[in-house]
C-alpha cells in the first residue's frame, strides 16, 4: 500500500448545509448519518426531509464505522498533484452495517479488494478536514 504524504494541497469537499453536523462530527472522529424518526430508515446524503416517506423528523445518528465494499474502483493517476502523491487508490462505495451507503477512499493493497470485503472507519486529516477511509477489519484477536 502506498503512504499519503503529508500535504496543505488538499482540495477540500463542498459542504452542504443540510450536512453540517456530519462535518462537525468528523472532527471528532466520529461517522454519522440521518436516521428518520417515523419510519427508522437510514438516511444518506444528508436531507431536510426522508426520502423514504417524506417526513421531517430525522436525527443524528453516530455509526459504529463498519460494512463491507459494495464496489470499488482503483485509481491509477491521480487527478490532482495531491491525488498523484498517493496513487494507486481505490474509492467506492461501502454499505454500512445500518444500511446506507458511503462514497469513499478504500485503503488497501489494489488487488487484495474485494466486492463483499469486511471494512472498519479511520479517519485521516487532508488538508484542514478530517474524512473518513476504510480499511479491511482485523479478524486477529489480539488485534
């Protein structure tokens, strides 16, 4: 696996209003999502309404950080002279054990990735914001 160096050079993600907290809770190292109050669904990207059956009434909720690679794609150039420092890398999509989806960086040798692969949160700061990687869990345990 390659290491990320460190860089200021890091473009910064588009904060949405509607998901401040979730960027507020980054901070902490801390993953949250929505969670609708009136049907239970899990809510992601962040909303002021639920898209499941339209109400209001959705709440934070912090996520224990864990699902399995949904899909994945590796990047052999990076785009930016910040994504090139660290290439190759992998994005996709993790499914979260409370069942939403999260677009996000994949660490890991490219060809040990799989569709189904077990996967735990870290947090890592580019730039001035901390964001969320997956790596695979550690079944060792001593570990």
């Amino acid at each position: 696996m390659s290491e990320t160096k460190a860089t200021n050079d890091w473009p910064q993600p588009y904060r949405l209003p509607a998901a401040e907290p979730y960027w507020a809770a980054l901070a902490n190292e801390w993953l949250t999502f929505q969670r609708c109050a009136d049907c239970a669904q899990a809510v992601w990207p962040a909303h002021s309404f639920c898209p499941h059956c339209e109400s209001a009434a959705l709440t934070w909720v912090r996520s224990a950080g864990r699902g399995t690679v949904y899909s994945y794609s590796t990047i052999m150039r990076g785009p930016t002279p910040a994504w090139a420092s660290i290439t190759p890398y992998t994005v996709g999509f993790v499914h979260l054990h409370e069942d939403y989806y999260l677009f996000t960086q994949i660490e890991g040798e490219p060809d040990t990735i799989r569709i189904g692969t077990e996967v735990s949160v870290r947090f890592v700061r580019r730039g001035e914001q901390k964001l969320p990687v997956f790596a695979p869990t550690t079944t060792d345990p001593e570990a």
